[in-house]
C-alpha cells in the first residue's frame, strides 16, 4: 500500500531529482575548480617563463649560453618541475659549448650524457622529449612559420603515464645571433617548461569525495521533511475521499471539517457545498415527482404506464374510478387480467405498435364501462431510460362516447342537404361526402380513398401544406375553418374550390368531428386572379423604383403616381399629391411653358435638367423625361418619370474637390521634402558660420538672418506638411475640454479686445486620441481667421459636445464612419463666406485677403490636421451672419494620461563617438559630417543604404551609432538599419529625414526601436537629440 500512495511516488521523484541536481552541482563544481587550479598553474609557468627567457637572451647575446644551459639545469631539480628544455626548431635540443660546463653541471646536478657536448657526432640525434606530440608540433609550426608570440599550453601524459601542464614559449633569432650561428633556422626554437599534475588531481579527488558525503546527508535530511510534508497533505485528501465515499451512498448530510485556506481546505469547502447543493436537488426532485403525481391524479383522462412486457407500473385516480381497481392492485397486472379478451388483444396489439416505431401514435381504443362501451382516443407514447433503451409504454386515453352520438345526428342532416357536403369522423379517421364532392373532385364512391389522407392527395401538392395547417388551427385553436384552395383531379387538370366547415369538440375539448361544404370556384377565381396579378405587378414595379413616376394631364393635374415621387416632392400621401399641379413643384415657373411647348410639339421630352421645388419649399435638381399619350375616348394626357439627382451632383462635387485637396496634398508633401533637404544644408551651415565667426559681429548677422529667413521656409514647409497629413504628430489619449481651458488665455490674446470669446464646453470628459499641440494648433488658426474676419469686432464662441455618426448622417453628408466622436464648434459673428469661396477654403494657398496679409494656409494645416486624426471638418456660413466650423474627432475609451512636469537639463551637445551617417544628398551630407567633427564626432560617411550597409561591416566594432537618411537609393535607410540590426541588434539610431514619421511606422520602425527628427532641425536640437539616444 505504501508503495502506490501519493505520498511514495512524491518522494521518489523529489528524492531522484535532488541526486541528479545534486551530482550536476558537484560535477560543476569540481569541474570549475579544475579550471581555477590550471588557470593558477598557467600563471606560475608564465613567472618561470619570462625571466628564464629573458636570461637565455642575455647570456646567449654574450655569448654565454653555457650559463642558459647551466640555469635550466638548475631548475629541473625543483621538485614537480619534470621538463626544461631549450628546442630548436627543427626539434633538436640546445647542447653545451664545452666539457668545463659540462664538468660543472655535473658536479651541481649529476652526471650527464657526452652527447650534450656541441661538437658531439650524436649531437643531431639527441631529440628533446616531448616533442613527438601532436600539440607541440601544432606550436611549433605556429612560432616559427606563422610568427606567433604569445605562449601556448596543453596537458599531457608523460611516458611514464604522468599528467603534465607543457607550458611553450618562441625563442626568436636576434641579431647578434648570427655570430655563433651559421643560420637563421639555428637560432629559432621553443622554451619548453612542464610541470607535474598529480598533486592537483589528487587534491580534486579527495575534495569530490567530501562532496559527494555532505550532498548524500543533505537530500536524506531535505527527503525526510518533505516527506512528513507531504504525509500532512495526503491524510486530508483522503478525509475528502472517504467523504466521496460517503456522498455517493446517499449521506448528503455530510460535512468535511475545513482546517486551513490553502488548496486543500478550500478544495473541502467546495466538497461541503457540492453536499449541500446535492441535498436541495434531491429535495427539489422528490418535490417535483409529487406535483406530477397531483397533476396526474386530477388528470379527467385515463392515464397509465405499462412495461415492454405489458405489466402494469402505474394507474392515475381516474383509471380506478372507472375500471373499479386500485392502483396497488393493478401493479404487476396484465390487460387479459381485467378486460375482456377481445378488448385485451386490441389493446396489446396497440402497445406493440409503440413499441416497434419508438414513437407516439393515436388510436381509437373502446372499453366496457358499467353503463355500456365507452368510445376513447388515445395517445400513448414510449418512455426511455437514460441510455435511451425503451423501458415502457404510457397512455392518455379521453373518452369520447358523447361526441360520437353528436356526429352520428349531424351525419343524419347533412344527407338531407343537396349541396356538396361533408363529414370527416376524426377519431376513426371516416370521411364521408355526398354525390356533388365526388363529382367535384372527379372521383366515384368507389374510386375515392375516404380518409383524411385520400383527400389531402387531391389537394394541390402546393397548398397541401397551407390546408393541413388550417384544418390543424380549426381542430387545435378552434379557429374559423374557410379556405380556398386547388385541387388536382385524376386526368392532372387543377380546380380551385372553397372549403368552409365546423368543427365538432367532446367534452374532453378534443375535436372528434368536421363538418362542411365544398364548392367550385375556378372560373371565377382565376378570372380575379389574373386581374389581381397584374396589377400587383404593376404596382410592385412602380412603387419600387427609386425614380418618381407620374401621369398627368395636359393642364398639370396628377392621375397616378408612385410612392418614390410622393417621398421626392414631399408630400404626405398620394391624395395630397393629386390636390396639387405639376407647376406647383417647378422652381423656374417659366420652364414649364418651355417643357410645355416642346412636348405639344414632339410628344416626349427625354433626360431634360430642372430645378423644382418641393411642397417644403427645399429646392432640388432633377432630369425627367416624359411621353405624350391618347386613350381610346381621345384624351390626352402624359407619362413620365423623374430622378432627383442633387445628391449625386453634390457627391460628385465633394469627389472632385476631394481628389483636388490629395492631389495638391501629394505634391505639397514632395516639395516639402526637396525643400527640407535644400533647408537643412542651409540651417545648417549658417550655424556653422556663427561658430566659427563669433567675433564678426557683420558675418553674425547675416548668418543670423539667413537662419531667421529659414526658419519661416521651414515653418512654410511645416504648413505643407500638416495639409498633405505628412506631418509627425503624437496621438493620446486627451480631454477636448482641457485643452481649449489651456488654450483659452492665447485665444483671448490673438483675437484682440475687441472680440469676444466665449465657451460653452460640455459637462463630461470628451476623450480623444490626439496630438494635444496639434488641436491647439487648429484652434489657434481657427481664432485667428475669425478675427480676420471681424475688423469691427465681435463674438468669438467656441463650444464642445457628444455626438453620432450613423448611416443616414453619413448618407447626408457624403463622408464620415460610423462610431462616437466630440464635436468641437468654432462660430464667429464676422462677414461670412461665399458659396464659391467655400469650395477652395481649405486649398493651401487660397485666400481671400490682401497680398502681404496671410500665407493661405490656416485652414488647409487645420484641415491636414483634423484628417491625420480620422476626424471631419465642415463649414457653415452665410453672407453677413458669420461662419461655423464643426470638427468631428473620434471618441476613444482610454482613459487620460496623467502629464508629468519634464525638469529642464543641460544636456552636453558635444561627443566623441563614431557616427556612421548616410545620407544621399550631398549637401546636406556634407555639412551634418561639419557639425558632427565640429563637436568632437568621428564620422564615417556613407551615400547610400548599401553602402552603409558596407562600411559598417568594415568598421563594426567601432561604429557607436548611425544616422540615417530614410529615402536614399539601392537601400533605403530602414532596410540598411534593419541589415545592421542582425549584426549588432543593440546599435542606436537616428532618422532624419524630410519624409514623415508615417512613412517609417509603415516599415515596421516604431520610436521604441528607433528616434527620428524631422528635417529641417536645427543644429542644437540635433545634437541634443544625438546625446538623448546615446543616454538612453
């Protein structure tokens, strides 16, 4: 048992994942220590090293190489020290000059072998150790063909299996060298040091091993508190198990304690409500079967359920009334054991035949009462259990003995009647019709199915639906019961016939009888058919056309007319219409004389252009063309239709003067490039100049009035681009109201004293996603005009509110999406507009005042503005009453950034980074490279993207941060960042460009991944903007 608990299966993976997290620790640390340990020993060699070198030089230089020799003898007696060799490169070791040294080493050191002696015949064969590995060849290739300096080191195993640390230095040939040596391959070679490992992996074992003892009680300890943990956890669930356990028997009382607010304890608190929720369910479900048993009991019908085998489950209080058993007494019961056989044999055979279609089926059922046989209907239907597997079989049986003696007297009169009659038993499903239905419907006695189903088959295979739904409303709603409907008789010919018939109820209110009559109406049907069809087509055509259509008379008055003329003139009916003449609805009373004598003269008019006017006096344009015609008495009159095309003529005008505004948008955004480029280069060197003239006050000032005189092409520019919606804007989320109470004190400034400014701002925040200096900026242009417009004073009044765009003010209107939006007004009491004036307002350029006066282009930045913010602008105005300007900017749901109060610092403009700059115009090129080595940058140019792209390969590690131009070609400057971002992805950037922000966010730059200022900048706002990108 233990072992399949949770609690076991918890341990063991714990317990497994602590040794193998354990060994992976002590394999790191051990394997980090062995590093340090070499790391130690690679630095000792390196102490040995250089010294003895230096040495080896110095004496060999003087011709004393026996003392190098006599020196690395020395150092082999060091303990630990196991090799030192001085190796030419063609792997033959260093050898003494004499036997006195040699004499002399060996009375320090030990005997040595003769064959170190220089002038030795085994002199070429005395091989260093050593040298016969792979590695040290690989080194000594590297330091004497390849010119390497710097040491190498390798571990390797001695021939006695020693681990050693060989630590490699050149010898390189001097020139004093060649004195002793004959060539320069004798001078070269290698210092060899190697040193013995043992002692360090002895220390690693012995450190491993008390590791691995302390790792081992560690988990043990950790595995048995988890275990005693877990042991807590496990005997609560089981409480709750047990609980289950207990709830599944039927213990809906039962109740977990809840200990804790942890999992565990919440897990039983929902257990304890699951108990309690069961427990009402059950309540609720007893509840339930006691209000079907009362609903059953009080049932007038016989109701009984019966299992597949025909024993009786249940009986209601009817069924014992009638039948004389209790229903304790029927349980268990067969129909052979109270009715007589024959009736029995019906009744089972009835049951089977639930049984076997799974369905619910009326039948007409008798049964013997103590006053004689009684007449039922009865619906019984299959019962299923939750596996859908049929269990029984119940009934619900009305008697319906009364309305059979109804039937049966209403059947005696109508056979006295001689008019095609009917009566349809509808317990037995018995159809009775007298000699004229059979001769309607072409059918003898014999020839006729008399059922309910033998008539619907004459009926018309389209009505047939329509008449069972009537007869279904008679029989179920006891609606009125008279139809007219076709038939289809044997030789296929159709008839048309009206049906009209009662229906009989029992006392139960179930229809058990239809009694009526039936006639031939064909001709005379579809006579009226026919006259009826084609005037509803006729009047379904006209009334749905979109053009108005008439007849009249020669002397104006109306005869007919369609629902869309009525709708076109404004009038309230077609009655209204006829009440007035054709010329009441002509603007120009004289063009109807005209239209008159043209059509007396040809007879038609066609597509002729009037101006009318409606019964509401609103004037319209429309075409019409219209037919003259004769009736057959000789009088005449005239047929015609007409087209209001005012609204089409105004969306055609708003069109046209759309496609105007993006066409001069468009070339005003690409002058403004070009100008932007030819600015920068001049802003740019004007600065330059002042710099460097500080002290000619003369150059100072034309250099400052060439940057005065910039600034207002750059402003122009601006301008430009506001109206082509080119401009960079930063949209959030802002308060309309906020800013015109910000704005306020400019506005009472710009328009002067002599105008009045009022506001009538709405009640809630009007929250809109926009650029809050910009909505200034449109306000400020809009003040502005007003005043212009008011020399004398006046009422400036700006008001805000909420407002709607749905389909019909866009179909009004001819623009606009549907959605919320703040409604800003800006009214003056000023001169007003001209109509030919309003259609160029918003045109850069036009304007209506004096040469000298105003740019032109006010409106057409406020109108570039309102479009860049998916917002609409519309003007109102009148000759002398003033003019309105409604701006519509789109409401968001996002709440107001809360503005932080930025802190002014000085932000040194000056740097000694690298710069990579590409830009393809010269110019401007040319004189950002000035600026930039001005103040300290190295920059390194590039004249386009691909170039860039080029250059920054070649100087990658030095390249601190580029600025780009964004339009250049081969590359441009978005897809040469994008190139440089895979080979440093955290290289910084500046745009700058003529071209507009829109332009880079449409390449997928946003300002989280780049900084962008637009041109023309001036100098000092461009360095300030280089610092900020290097600070981030």
């Amino acid at each position: 048992m233990f072992r399949q608990s949770i609690l076991f299966k918890i341990l063991s993976i714990v317990v497994g994942i602590s040794f193998i997290g354990f060994a992976i620790f002590i394999y790191m640390a051990i394997s980090q220590e062995e590093k340090n340990l070499l790391e130690e020993r690679r630095k000792t060699s390196d102490l040995m090293a250089q010294p003895l070198l230096h040495t080896i030089y110095k004496d060999m230089l003087d011709e004393r190489a026996e003392m190098a020799r006599y020196l690395i003898e020395g150092m082999k007696s060091i303990n630990g020290i196991e090799r030192v060799q001085i190796i030419r490169s063609n792997g033959v070791e260093e050898a003494f000059q004499d036997f006195t040294t040699l004499i002399a080493v060996e009375q320090e050191y030990g005997k040595l072998k003769p064959e170190w002696i220089t002038n030795h015949p085994n002199k070429e064969h005395n091989i260093a150790t050593g040298t016969d590995n792979p590695k040290f060849k690989e080194a000594l290739n590297l330091f004497t063909n390849d010119g390497k300096k710097d040491a190498i080191y390798y571990i390797e195993k001695s021939k006695d299996g020693k681990r050693l640390f060989t630590y490699l230095l050149p010898i390189e040939a001097r020139q004093k060298c060649a004195g002793c040596h004959s060539s320069k391959e004798g001078t070269r070679g290698v210092l060899m040091i190697s040193t013995s490992l043992e002692d360090m992996y002895a220390f690693l074992s012995e450190n491993r091993m008390s590791w691995i003892i302390y790792g081992v009680l560690a988990v043990i300890g950790a595995s048995i508190l988890f275990a005693i943990f877990i042991k807590g956890i496990t005997d609560r669930i089981r409480s709750i198990s047990a609980a289950a356990i207990s709830l599944s028997s039927g213990n809906y009382n039962i109740s977990i304690p809840v200990k804790s607010r942890d999992e565990i304890g919440n897990l039983a608190d929902s257990f304890n409500k699951m108990a309690v929720e069961i427990n009402n369910s059950a309540k609720l479900v007893r509840e339930s079967e006691e209000r079907l048993r009362a609903i059953i009991d009080n049932s007038p019908a016989v109701i009984y359920l019966k299992d597949t085998e025909g024993r009786y489950i249940l009986v209601n209080r009817r069924w014992e009334e009638l039948f004389r058993y209790k229903r304790e007494e029927m349980v268990g019961k067969i129909d052979y054991d109270v009715f007589p056989e024959v009736i029995a044999e019906v009744f089972r055979t009835n049951d089977i035949k639930v049984i076997e279609v799974k369905a619910p089926i009326i039948f007409d059922e008798s049964a013997p009462h103590i006053d004689g046989l009684h007449h039922y209907i009865s619906i019984k239907f299959p019962l299923f259990d939750s596996s859908g597997s049929l269990i029984a079989v119940g009934s619900i049986s009305t008697d319906i003995t009364e309305r059979r003696l109804v039937e049966e007297r209403l059947k005696e009169a109508q056979r006295l009647a001689k008019l095609g009659n009917w009566n349809w038993d509808i317990v037995n499903n018995k159809l009775f019709c007298s000699d004229e239905v059979h001769r309607i419907f072409g059918l003898s006695p014999h020839e006729f199915e008399l059922t309910y189903e033998g008539f619907l088959a004459r009926v018309h295979p389209g009505d047939r639906t329509f008449v069972m739904t009537k007869i279904n409303e008679a029989l179920n709603n006891r609606k009125p019961y008279s139809i007219e409907h076709r038939l289809i008789l044997s030789d296929g010919t159709e008839k048309i016939v009206h049906d009209e018939a009662v229906v009989t109820f029992n006392e139960a209110g179930k229809p058990v009888r239809m009694d009526g009559t039936v006639q031939d109406i064909t001709e005379r049907k579809r006579a009226e058919d026919a006259k009826f069809e084609i005037q509803r087509r006729y009047e379904e055509l006209i009334n749905n056309l979109s053009v108005g259509v008439y007849r009249r008379t020669v002397d104006g008055k109306f005869l007919e007319a369609n629902a869309a003329l009525v709708s076109m003139l404004e009038v309230s009916s077609k009655e209204e219409l006829f009440k007035h003449n054709v010329a009441d609805f002509y603007y120009d009373k004289d063009h109807i004389k005209e239209i008159s004598n043209k059509l007396l003269k040809y007879g038609y008019i066609k597509n002729e252009e009037v101006e009318g006017i409606t019964a509401k006096d609103r004037r319209f344009l429309a075409t019409f063309s219209t037919v003259m015609r004769e009736d057959k008495e000789g009088r005449v009159y005239f047929d015609g239709i007409i087209e209001d095309i005012t609204e089409q003529r105004r969306l055609e005008e708003q069109v046209r003067h759309s496609q105007k505004l993006e066409s001069i948008g468009q070339l005003a955004a690409g002058i403004s490039h070009d100008f932007n480029n030819i600015l920068t280069a001049i802003i740019g060197y004007s600065n330059l100049l002042t710099m460097k003239r500080k002290e000619d006050e003369l150059t100072k000032n034309y250099a400052n009035q060439i940057l005065v005189l910039s600034e207002k092409a750059a402003n122009l520019t601006h301008g430009l681009l506001a109206f082509s919606r080119k401009q960079i804007i930063s949209p959030r989320p802002v308060d309309i109201n906020e800013i015109i109470k910000r704005v306020e004190k400019i506005l009472t400034r710009v328009i002067g004293e002599t105008i009045e400014l009022k506001t009538h701002l709405f009640d809630k925040a009007l929250i809109v996603n926009a650029d809050s200096i910009q909505i200034e900026q449109i306000l400020i242009n809009l003040a502005t005009n007003a005043r212009d417009a008011m020399p004398n004073g006046g009422s400036l009044s700006i008001s805000t509110g909420q407002t709607e765009i749905d389909n019909k003010f866009i179909n009004t209107h001819g623009y606009g999406d549907v959605g919320k939006y703040a409604l800003l007004s800006v009214s003056d009491t000023g001169a007003g507009i001209d109509e030919e004036a309003k259609k160029k307002i918003f045109e850069p350029f036009y304007t209506t005042k004096e040469v000298g006066k105003g740019t032109g282009l006010g409106l057409s930045i406020a109108y570039g503005i309102i479009k860049q913010h998916n917002g609409y602008i519309n003007v109102e105005s009148e000759i002398g009453k003033g003019t309105t300007f409604s701006i519509y900017l789109p409401l968001t749901e996002e709440s107001v950034d809360k503005e932080t109060p930025t802190t002014t610092t000085t932000i040194p403009i000056g740097g000694t980074e690298t710069v990579l700059l590409s830009e393809d115009e010269a110019a401007v090129r040319t004189v950002t490279k000035s600026l930039l080595e001005e103040f300290g940058y190295k920059v390194i140019e590039a004249v386009n993207g691909e170039d860039a792209v080029t250059k920054f390969k070649e100087n990658k590690d030095e390249i601190q941060l580029l600025v780009f131009d964004v339009i250049m070609p081969k590359k441009n400057g978005i897809e040469a960042y994008e190139e440089i971002k895979k080979m440093k992805n955290d290289i910084k950037i500046l745009f700058l460009t003529g071209y507009a922000k829109d332009i880079i966010e449409a390449k997928g730059i946003s300002e989280k991944d780049a900084t962008f200022v637009s041109k023309p900048v001036s100098p000092n706002e461009f360095l300030k903007k280089l610092r900020e990108i290097v600070g981030k």
